[in-house]
C-alpha cells in the first residue's frame, strides 16, 4: 500500500530529502541479515532529533501507519522489517555521543551510534563499553533487542549496561526513563520494559550506558580439547568455580574449519575454546594459571596464546567473522542462525542433543556458542532454492528451541524474537505471553510500533 | 467496611482457621516500620499454597475486594498498609526452600521465606544469596521493593538476583516470568517489571534467585576520617578505581555515637567507613591494600581491622542495628526515614547539604549509607506528638528527593515508593509515571492490587 498522501505531504515538510519512498531505499530496508524476507516499508525517514522522531510518530499515529526502527540493519531475526508496511526509521544520522561522565562511569548516546564508533570515542577515557555481539550493530538496536555476546559471561548483557532511555511512544510523547544513579526503587522499571520490547513499545531516541574501566592487563588463548564433551564439561566447572572469565567461547571443529579458511588462522582441527582474562597484571596471570589447571583436567590438547594487542585483535576478528567465515564455507548458502540458551548444567547435554540432531539432518551446522551464559548457536546452512532444505533446518531449530525450553533454559539467549521466534513465544512464556499483549495494547493501543511482532497477535478476521 | 458476607464465607470454607478478621491481627497487619498509618485490612488470609492464592485473587476480584502482600513487615515507606481496606495476604506459611541448584548457582523459594533464613539453608552449600537491607525481610518484599543494603555494590539488588517469579495475577491467574537460563532476550521483561512493583501488579508466589559462591577469604574494617568530606571523597576515589569492594558503608558522628550505645561498641567519634573484601586470600589482601593507600590519600584517621568472624558478625550487627540505635538515641523518637540515591560524582555534594540542612532543621538527623552506590539516608528523629517536627522531617525529606532529583538522581535508592514517595513519582518521572498508570490497569483494570500506592491515583470524584 501508498501512504496516504497527506502523511507524505507533511513528512516532506518536516524532513525534506531525509524523507525517502524510492525503490532502493525501500528495498535496502527489506533486507536483513536472516533467512527470513517479508513486505517493504511504504517510506524511509531520516530524523536528525528526538523532536522530528515524536513529530513522525504523531504523524504516523494521526494516518494509522505503522513506525518501525532501523539501527545497523545487523539483527538476525529479521525484526526491523516492515511487515504491515508504513514507515521504517532509520536513525543513521543521530549517532552522536551526547556526553561522557567517566567519573560516575556513564555515557548518554544516540540509538543510531554503533558499539565501535562508542568505544572508539571513549578510547582516551580509559572506560569501555563492553557489551560485543560480534557485529558492529547500533546501540539502540543492541537494547531493543537486549543483546549481549562474547562479554557478557563477565560485564552482562544490555539489561546490566542501559541504565536510563529516552523514548518517543506512539503517538508522539516523549518520556525518559530512569536516572543517573546507580540503583532506583523509584516504581515499575520501564527500562528494563523497553530494553528488549524490539520497538514494539515505542522508539528509543537516547540511551544512557554503564561504562567499564579498560582492563590493566588483558591476555587470551585458544585451546583445544580431544572432544565437544571435554571442552564443555571444562566450560561448566570453570563458571562454577567461580573463575572471573572476560569471555569464554567455544567452536566446533567444522566452526574452526570455516574460520582458518575464511581468516587464514590455523587453529587445530578441534574443539577450541577461546578465553579472555581481564584485571591486574598478578590478577589476570591468577585467573589464567586457575584456568589452565583446570583445562588440563578435561584434557585440553595445546594452548595458544595471544598476549600482544594485535594477536588478540585477530583471534576476536576471527571469532566475531565466524559468521561470514561459515556462510562462505558453503557457497551460495543462507543461514538458519539458532540461538539457545540453557542453565549451565544442562549445557553439555544440549550442545551433544544438537550436535547428534544436526548430523542425522544431513545439512551442515556448525556450533559456536557463548558458553559461559550457556548460550550457543547452531549456523544451519542451506540452499536458499531448496524449499526441502529450508524445512529440515527450521524443524531443527525449533527442535533446539523446544529441547533448550525441556531443559529450563530460553529459546533465545540473545538475537530476540522478531519473526523467527514469534511461533514459539507461546511455549516458552504460557499464560505471561499474553500479558505481554496486554502491555502492548496499553501503551500502543493502536498497534503502530513495530507491528506483527513479539506479542500474540491478533487473529485474521477477528 | 466489613467485606461481603459471601466472600468470607468462601474464604473461611478454603481456608478455615487460616482466615481472620479479629482486631488483633487486623492492628497488627496496620503496623509499619515508618511513621506512616493508614486505615487496617478487613481480613488478614495465611495461604499456603499458590493454588490458595489464586483461588484468594479470584474470590477477591469476584468482590471487588483489595489485596495487599505481607512479607516480615519490615518495609520502611508503609509499602504493606491497606489504605483501601481489603484482604491483606500475609505469606508467613509460604517460607520453604523448593529447591537449590548449585551447578546453577540457583534457588527457588516461596515469598515468605526470610533473607536469614534463606541463607541459613545455604549454608553447607559454598553458596548464599547477597542481598542484605539490614532487616531480615521476606523474600518476596525484597523483590516487591527492589531492595539492596550494604552488599549491592558489590553483587547488586533484587534487580539483579531475581532470576524468575511465580506470580499471582489480578483475578487469580497464575504466571510464570524467566527462565534458569542464565540471560534471555525472548521478549518484555516480566520478571524486571514485577521486581519493585510493590505488590501493584499481582502477588509475588515464587521467586528464583541468583546465588554466589561463598568468598574464600573475608576481611572487613571500620577507619575514620576527620570530616565528612574526606570519608565521602575516598568513597568517590575508590569505586572510580574500580576496587571491587563487598561493602563499603558510610557513618557521621552521630550515628557512630548511637551505634556505640545501642550496641556497646567503641567506635572513634568521627565519620567512618565499614568496609569488606571478598575473594582468595591473596585477593583480599591486595585490595585492602589498595583500599589502604586510597584512604591514607584522604587522610584516614586509623584502621581497626575485623578478620575473624566474630568480630565480623559483630561489626555487620552494628551496622545493622543503626536504625534501631538511632530511634533509641532520643527516647520516644519515631523516624521519618530518607533514601535518596545519586550519581557518586554527586555523592559529596549530596550529603553536604543535607547535613547543612538538617543542622538549620533543629531536628537529629544522622546519616547513614550505601555509599558505594550513591545511596545514603537521613533518620529524622520527631516526636510523633509534636506535628511540627513531623512537618519540619517531611519538608526536610522531600527537600532532600528534590535534591537528588536535581543532581540527577532518584528518590529512593532502595526503600520503594509505598506512601511516603508517592507524592515525589511525578517530580522524578514526568511523562513516564503515567505510563506505569497505563500498566497498572492494563494488568489490573479493577485496580484490586495494593491499591492506592505507585502509580498515578485516580482524582476524587472520577
């Protein structure tokens, strides 16, 4: 569908050029890092301020057309796509850093700046920003849909590092939530609300973050283990130890494969386990020696350190290109990209479930995880023509989500819901599902935000 | 009123002697920690299962009838007060330990379960649960009022140690939030939504919680400074140096001298800092250490050292029995209890101009707090005959919140809204307090929840 022309009419004179409804510009804004493909926004809008994002909301509210939020376009389960059409908001230009408070270790942020952007502009503060999920994803998108990554195992995900919002609601208002203290009981945490509510409550202008002081002393290390058992089982004792990990990630052998290709590293053909270790100099030699003793117990083959800047640069540059690294290890593939998370106890039993699974599929699936959080992820990879092979590695991703769900664990530790995990919210949350669609009916009546995700939605004809 | 002649003819028939309506448990359920008063229950339940409580919500919505939560009545803004009359649910049968899982560093506990007792049931497990506001309170009051005390610098607040809940829905439904999976990002946050509802939402029947591995090494101290300056400005140094202190409490002189009273310790009469490390022997060491020269920098007036665990326990029950202490330096006193919490750039200012303020006041006014976090309170001592001190203690109160809200920070840290902050939610939220009104009666339209607390109050005569 057009939008109506009134609408256009008044977003022209708001935005002039930033307003967009070319064909590239839409189908830019239909594509995403998933499998998944779905309608294209009816326009693109630019906003340079919170005051144009509260004007296009109210403009939006006024014609019934849907809003929906573009950070970095990075996600992985298609949840910045149109599907009910209406107006997509990208917010590449408010990527500015507002202000910086190193000594209450704070940061307040545009939604449109990226991770990288952030921490290079934090470089001379001696504070980072810690959360890291691999892509150069923007911030607001990293809140919306509460991402965490190889860090979190240490410094949390984006529900510990957002510590206030400004968000436009539908309809135009504009609120902030939280504070610059610490710690509130101040009422319901609307935070915490909006972090993770994918857009589907409101669009978030303005973040305040947690920052981290750069480690004194940082080293890390591959090391290989005889099998996948060996190499989880090390992973469970040592977050039961109590051991301060930095990172702690684990790649199947296929995983390690993909990436001595894509990267030119040559990591042995094993079970790997990548470890990062941040503190004081005598603190990071401590964690890394505990360890080390304990790696020698499960076996561990060989380690490889990587002490200098630049070896650890490139051992994280081939982590976080692992994607890629597997996509191109089957030419003209996409990706089913799962994404579960399980009490740690249960993470060796689920990583061997999966593995067992995905061989008996026949496709390839190379698992990489942030075991830590006993999160992992299964890249399964298929012809994008096949429609067989599509169904086998969905049925299998539901299968992974529904085991994860046996085990107490979550059908997504960190990508969201978008459309990928829409059809088994249900599963995982029962009746608590449902208040979710009672929250969002409350605060968006309408349902103009991000429509056709994240709550139960209503039934055709009804 | 007197509730309807049905409903407690269906309370008496599901929960016979476990209903009451005499005077005595009545009075008893109107009593609180603070000044405040408010009208008394109509009834007081004791359930003993969720399946109780859900049929108590349903009969109560049936009526149209109010229900409040009752943990250990410890709260200290009157949080538990029926000021609409109703049925007050006192969870004292619902204390047990369901379960722990300490390859998961998890528990699940029923809502009267107390803090004390939670981790006396730890204790041969290497694990305990870190919250600690001083009070023994119930766990589930803990999560109603997003609690924290002296360890939340260290392992944060009922935030951050709730993993999931159980919880009874206006109406009786029951929901469950969370999952065990360490982190999850499958859409709105229920659990960060119902943790520091204060019972507005629906009544809390199960919790579970993070644990941590008991320290392997323990050390604690109280050191003194000349003034109040430099105890707060070593605080300020300290956790910008990011030291990872367990606690870090602050005390002025008048606190120092009611605590050397009330719990015959012999304290230097100067402002003090209790301080505690945790982690491996040579850890602890190391940071006491480093603590050592940050306070020597600011002019630390001596040491006095509490290895052993008596002397621990001794000091921590000092610590905790300031409040008490406190009300028993003017005899007669009751107190009108502050909270507020800042930005820690914020913290000197912060505590300056409260102390200023409360010594042009005429009234006693130690001041005590988590410092480490930026929270600190004010014990304004009145006398409950004299409503002129006890409108001198509210004005100096709110002055403080307004204090804090203009040095961005929040007004209350730790104790909630309950009564005494409700009057400030606007000044702290704006646009957003009327967006916790939209939940409200979205999740509970009969406004049967603890009603007349947290969020926007309907106007006499709408």
């Amino acid at each position: 569908m057009a939008l109506p022309g009134p609408l256009l009419t008044d977003l022209a004179a708001l935005l002039g050029p930033r307003l967009s409804t070319t064909a590239a510009d839409r189908a830019l804004h239909a594509q995403s890092e998933s499998y998944m493909t779905a309608g294209q926004p009816d326009a693109v809008v630019y906003p340079n301020s919170t005051a144009e994002v509260a004007q296009i909301a109210a403009l939006c509210a006024q014609h019934g057309v849907p809003l929906v939020a573009w950070g970095a376009g990075t996600s992985l389960e298609g949840h910045a796509l149109a599907v009910k059409g209406g107006v997509t908001v990208d917010f590449r230009d408010m990527n500015r850093v507002i202000s910086v408070h190193p000594e209450d270790m704070l940061c307040t942020v545009q939604p449109g700046l990226t991770r990288l952007a952030l921490n290079h502009a934090l470089r001379d503060t001696g504070l980072f920003f810690p959360v890291d999920p691999g892509a150069d994803a923007s911030l607001g998108g990293m809140a919306s849909t509460r991402a965490s990554g190889t860090t979190a195992v240490r410094y949390g995900t984006m529900r510990d590092g957002v510590l206030g919002l400004e968000v436009v609601l539908a309809g135009g208002e504009v609120i902030r939530t939280g504070t610059a203290a610490p710690k509130s009981s101040a009422g319901y945490d609307l935070t915490a609300l909006f972090v993770g509510a994918e857009g589907t409550l409101g669009l978030i202008t303005e973040l305040t973050l947690r920052l981290h002081g750069q480690p004194e002393a940082t080293s890390a290390a591959s090391c290989g283990f005889a099998d996948m058992a060996a190499a989880v089982d090390c992973v469970i004792t040592t977050i039961q130890t109590g051991l301060p990990m930095a990172r702690i990630e684990f790649l199947d052998p296929a995983t390690v494969a993909a990436c001595n290709a894509f990267s030119g590293t040559d990591l042995p053909l094993c079970p790997q386990l990548l470890v990062e270790f941040h503190g004081s100099p005598e603190g990071v030699a401590e964690q890394a020696q505990r360890f080390g003793a304990i790696a020698a117990d499960f076996g561990c083959t060989g380690f490889l350190w990587a002490k200098a800047t630049e070896d650890r640069s490139r051992l994280w540059k081939m982590r976080h290109d692992a994607y890629r690294a597997i996509l191109a290890s089957r030419p003209g593939a996409t990706a089913v990209v799962t994404d579960v998370c399980v009490p740690i106890s249960a993470l060796a039993q689920a990583v061997e479930e999966t593995r067992a699974d995905i061989a008996q599929s026949g496709l390839p699936g190379p698992i990489l995880g942030h075991v830590g959080d006993g999160n992992f992820h299964a890249i399964l990879l298929i012809d994008p023509a096949n429609p067989q092979e599509t169904a086998t590695a969905k049925a299998l991703a539901t299968r992974m989500a529904e085991r994860a769900l046996g085990l107490g664990g979550t059908i997504t530790g960190e990508h969201g819901v978008g459309m990928g995990k829409l059809p088994l919210m249900e599963a995982e949350h029962g009746a608590a599902w449902a208040v979710m669609g009672q929250i969002k009916r409350a605060l968006d009546p309408q349902n103009l935000m991000n429509p056709g995700k994240l709550v139960p939605q209503p039934k055709v004809g009804s």
